[in-house]
C-alpha cells in the first residue's frame, strides 16, 4: 500500500480518531506518506519525500489528533510538524528552535556516554521521561527535578494507557517479557510491575529498539522481529491471568503496531480498570512493516463475564 524506498525503514504509523482524517506513516529518512481511512488506499499526492539525506527519525507522534510531530536525532531541524486535514494536502513545517543540545555530562570530568532521552510520554500535568533503565516522573509544576527510578531492563517504549492514565505500560529489552504494567497507584516504579508478558521471537537477531506496541481498553498488540503480532487480553490482570486473544505472522519484521476501534464499536466509552466487560470487542490492527501498511480486522476479545482488572 505504501511505496517503497530504499534505506526507508519504518518508523511510526500514526491514527488518527477522525476517519476523514489520513493515516500518516513516517520512515527513518523522513518521508512522510499518507493513506485514506476509508478508502484504505494511498493518496500519493499527499506524498511528502524525504527533503535532503541528512534526516534520521527518532520517533513520531500525533498531537491534539491533528498534527504530525516528527523528532530527529541527526538532521539541519529537530523537530518538524505536519499538520493533517482532510481537503488540504499536507506540508513540512521544521521548526528552527531547537528543543536540546548534545547531552554533556561534566566539563571537568572524563565524559561518559549518555544518549539521551529514549522516549517520552505526557500523563495529565506531568512528563515521563526514559534514558536507558531509568524513569523520572516530573510534575510541570515542580521547582526541582525529581530522582529517576531504576527498573529491571532497558526502556524502549513508554505508554500511558489512553483510557486508564494511572497505568503506565514500558516496553523493555527482555527475552521474553518484553510488556511491563505498572499502576501508579500503588508506589510507581519502586515495586515489581503489577503485571508482566510478551513473546520469545523466533528471529535470528534482535529486533530494532524502535519497535513499539499500543494499548487500547484491556488489549495490548506488539509486533517482533520475526514477523509475528501478538494481541493480549488482560482483563483479569489482578490473577496475573494474561490471555492471548489474536496472533498474526507476516513474512518480515514488524515496527509498530496500533490497535485502533473498528466501525463496530462495542466497547466503553469511558473504560476504566475496576470495570466489569462482558462486551465483544472488535478491533482493527494496523501494522507497519518493511514499508508496507497491513490492516487486519479480527475478533480479538471474546464474551468474559465477571473478568475485570481489580
């Protein structure tokens, strides 16, 4: 569905919630292409290739549903936007302010390497910030930094859930459980995570540290290096009980995968962890792969009675 190009590894695959609006898929070098949500087709002239070689996406994201934020670690711009609307064709916009510096640990001592910040997420009036095995958690209204906290594990992704923000999920470098679940409630990141799983991937080598998940209701769906996608269900998260609802292989690696509700939303506007579903739930996976966009529309969660988180 999307154009190939070479050295255009995939990056992220951003959804909007408005179906008029296009789905925006970004890759390494910077090309930006564009696909119609109800069409599930390419719209070519909304194609915007990459501007000069000099780019290299660290991560994209979706801002206020409307607006493409692409971050770049090696580039002439740190930050770009893109805004998205549905009877427009869409335009780069690099900002010229920089956002950091190289990252200096100490002019008078030995320097140490230090890449930075890895990822980033926004729960309500506060940021979590990830380097390495660490998380900080600053409050935008603090007057001093706060001490990061160390979990077990190199931090890769880090998600606050869309539809209960006391969860924060990382996605972390284990062999084989790569999804950590922590409540907020209940002492942070100090403890062991509430709830952990994920996959053994079959492939040869590791997968890329930009491979990413989401999380939507009681599902989380990421995909591996080995080309499979797994979706979970962990409505009776409190039993440790993990359920693999959904799995789909393709025939090379998978960077991102998004859950995103189907037409047929059955699921509760306003879901929370301590409620009780007995709902069907069909989802959509969208998954971003070598270039190429998949959907697969699959029924994913099945009748649960008396299954909820607490």
């Amino acid at each position: 569905m999307v154009p190939k190009a070479e050295y255009a590894r995939g990056r992220r695959l951003l959804t909007p919630s408005n179906p008029r609006l296009p789905l925006a898929a970004v890759v390494m070098r910077g090309d930006a292409q564009f696909i119609n949500q109800r069409e599930k087709s390419h719209i070519s002239r909304y194609s915007l290739p990459a501007i000069d070689e000099t780019r290299h996406v660290e991560d994209v994201c979706l801002m206020g549903d409307n607006t493409v934020v692409v971050g770049y670690n090696v580039g002439p711009s740190q930050v770009s936007l893109i805004p998205l609307f549905d009877d427009q064709l869409p335009r780069r916009i690099d900002l010229r302010y920089k956002a950091h510096s190289t990252v200096i640990e100490s002019k008078s001592h030995p320097a140490q390497p230090n890449p930075g910040i890895s990822c980033l997420a926004d729960p309500p009036r506060r940021v979590l910030s990830c380097a390495g095995p660490f998380i900080a958690t600053t409050s935008l209204s603090a007057h001093s930094a706060p001490e990061p906290e160390r979990v077990s594990g190199k931090i890769q992704q880090v998600h606050i859930h869309p539809h209960a923000p006391s969860l924060v999920v990382l996605e972390v470098d284990h062999m084989d459980r790569q999804v950590h679940f922590y409540d907020t409630r209940k002492g942070g990141f100090r403890h062991a995570p509430c709830l952990e799983f994920g996959h053994r991937t079959a492939a040869r080598r590791a997968g890329t540290r930009y491979a990413k998940g989401s999380a939507s209701n009681s599902l989380f769906a990421r995909g591996y290096a080995d080309g499979t996608v797994h979706v979970w269900d962990y409505r009776n998260g409190a039993r440790k009980n993990v359920v693999e609802r959904f799995q789909f292989e393709r025939p090379a690696e998978v960077v991102h995968t998004v859950l995103c509700d189907s037409d047929w939303k059955c699921v509760h506007p306003h879901y929370e962890p301590g409620l009780t579903s007995s709902w069907k739930i069909w989802e959509h996976v969208d998954l971003w792969v070598s270039g190429v966009l998949t959907r697969v529309a699959a029924q994913i969660a099945q009748n649960s009675p008396g299954a909820s988180w607490n």
